[in-house]
C-alpha cells in the first residue's frame, strides 16, 4: 500500500496549501485525497479475513488512484 495517509505525522502539510500543493504535485490523489487511517484498516481487515481465500501473493495499492496515475500506461 502506498499513498499519503492523513495521520498527525502529515496532517500539518495537509493543512498548509502551500506544502499541501507539493505533495499533491508528487502524489496525485485522484480519487479523493489522502486516506485515512480507518480505510487503510479496511482494506487490511478484508485482506486477512478468514473468507477472503482467493488473494494471495498481490501488491495491493491503496493510495487513492495515485500509483496508476504516476505509472500511467508504462509497461514493467
């Protein structure tokens, strides 16, 4: 998972426009802004589900859309 997280650790830069358009500059968040901490635990608390029996081995990105919009279309 990857993505700005609002917790205390970032939430001054949020808060400030200025340091708040560098990030936004470097992490797109295209689908809502930066996660919470609650919607990380949700993603995390479905993947260790015990019904969950089919992923397995996967990256997961839970960033708001930005790992798609930095990578674009390129090919690894």
């Amino acid at each position: 998972m990857s993505g700005p997280v609002d917790t205390p650790m970032i939430r001054r830069q949020l808060a400030h426009p200025e340091l708040r358009a560098g990030l936004d500059a470097h992490v797109p968040m295209p689908l809502r802004g930066p996660a919470t901490a609650e919607d990380v635990a949700r993603v995390i608390g479905w993947l260790v589900d015990p019904t969950n029996t089919l992923v397995t081995g996967q990256v997961l990105y839970a960033d708001g859309g930005a790992d798609a919009v930095v990578r674009g279309d390129a090919v690894w």
